[in-house]
C-alpha cells in the first residue's frame, strides 16, 4: 500500500463522522477492507494482547512494527497507528520510529499525554507535552514526511476532576503544535462532547464506550472520527470462550457449524 496521507485526511471533513475499523491482526485488518470501510487504525491494546503483554508499550516497537508491516502489506486502505506514547523518550526517537511507519505506507498516527509506568498510568503536563510534539512535527517537516498526527489527550479516560476544564486547556496548547486533529478516548456526555468540537478547528475523535450515544447524535455534536478501541477484538474472545464451553459440554463440535 502506498501513502495516503491526503485521502486520509480528506476523510476528517466529510458530511458524517468517519469510523475507523480499529484491528490487531491481518484478518481483521481483511474483514473490514470487505466490509466496505475507508480507513483501519490497530489497537495497541489488542495487539499487545495478542502478543502477551499489557497494554502501555510493554511490547517492543520491533515486535509491533512486525504485525504492523503484515497489515500494511495485505489491505490497500489508509492505516493509522497507534502509537501510544510514541515508543521512544524524545522527539527524535519518536519520529524515528514515525519514519518507519511511514516507509511502510502508514498514513497516520496517534500519540497520546500519558504514559504507562509500573502498570500505572499518569498525564504528562501539557505545556511540557506541547513542547514535544511541537518538536516532533517540526522534524518531520524538516524530513518531508506527512503523516496525519492524532493527538490523545487521557484526561476523561483517567478520571481526572475538572476533565472538561482540562481537557479544554490542553486543546488550546495542542492546537497550536502543529497536529491535524484531537482524541478524547472516555469522553460520553454529549454536552461535553460538543463543547469539545466548538472549542477547536481540528476534528475531535472520541472512542467505542458503553454509554457513547449513537453516530448520527455525534455526528450533530461535531464529531468527525470515530474509533472503536480494542473492544471487538474483547468481544470475539468472550463469543470464543462461549463457544469453547458449549463444545466441551456438547462432547461434539456441532455449534461451530449451526
């Protein structure tokens, strides 16, 4: 698959929110090219837990650049990465690893303000968060990469008191970076949800959560992407565990095939 940056981002500013089918693997990755989607993103998370590890870059980037690369080489779409933190403490260890996403055809990425140590997870301050994907856009610029960069910011997703205060500060340092559009994973009150797209140009993101409202709701509150986590890849493993249990107490394997 080549590069397509611009396809991409055209995507962000279509009449209805664009979904992205989130995938950990080449068959996900497969079904949703079948099922007629214009873009993939991969969960981190579910990739991670593909592979053994928690989620919050305990698996290397060696190891998930490699299912990265199987993906991009078996569908034609615009993929996004997650990137987590970035996989790297500076900047240029970041676009290090940016410039190899994008030698493989990745139109986009997200990077998100907070990191995973000890299994805990804690928000980077944002000017200091600003500061470096500032740095990081100017480096890929120097490099002449495009790549679409999806900022997440963790702050309804970790629960943090005033969320819609902070979150409406940080939109106005992470605005100013250089970015093309913003994440706010956890976010589900409508109200908050639309305060959020009035209070940015860049298109806002929000994630698959039991109480999000329906598409069309979110579409009319200014959402323009929509995303899905890793919970299909958690719902397929509960469905198998289910259909496991009804083998073993069946003694057949006639529910694979009704």
């Amino acid at each position: 698959m080549g590069n397509h940056f611009k396809k991409f981002k055209e995507l962000h500013n279509q009449s209805e929110p664009l979904l992205i089918g989130n995938v950990w693997n080449v068959q996900s990755a497969k079904k949703m090219e079948n099922l007629g989607f214009t873009t993939i993103g991969t969960s981190s998370y579910a990739i991670a837990e593909t592979l053994g590890y928690a989620d919050g870059e305990e698996m290397s980037f060696e190891e998930y650049l490699f299912i990265i690369k199987r993906i991009a080489a078996s569908v034609t779409l615009p993929l996004s990465v997650d990137l987590e933190a970035g996989y790297g403490k500076t900047p240029e260890e970041i676009v290090a690893n940016i410039k190899e996403l994008y030698k493989i055809g990745v139109s986009g990425i997200n990077i998100e303000d907070s990191i995973v140590e000890s299994g805990v997870r804690t928000i980077i301050d944002a000017e200091i968060f600003a500061k470096k994907i500032n740095s990081v856009v100017e480096l890929l610029l120097k490099e002449k990469i495009e790549v679409f960069i999806n900022l997440r910011s963790d702050v309804f997703l970790l629960g943090m008191p005033d969320s819609l205060i902070e979150a409406k500060k940080r939109i106005s340092l992470y605005e100013n970076t250089g970015v093309d559009g913003l994440f706010f994973p956890c976010v589900t009150k409508i109200e908050d949800i639309a305060i959020l797209t009035k209070a940015t140009k860049l298109p806002i993101n929000v994630m698959c959560m039991p109480d999000l409202p329906d598409f069309k709701t979110l579409q009319n509150a200014g959402v323009q992407r929509i995303s899905m986590g890793n919970f299909l890849n958690s719902k397929i493993y509960q469905y198998l565990e289910s259909e496991i249990e009804t083998i073993v107490k069946n003694q057949d394997f006639r529910s694979i095939f009704s």
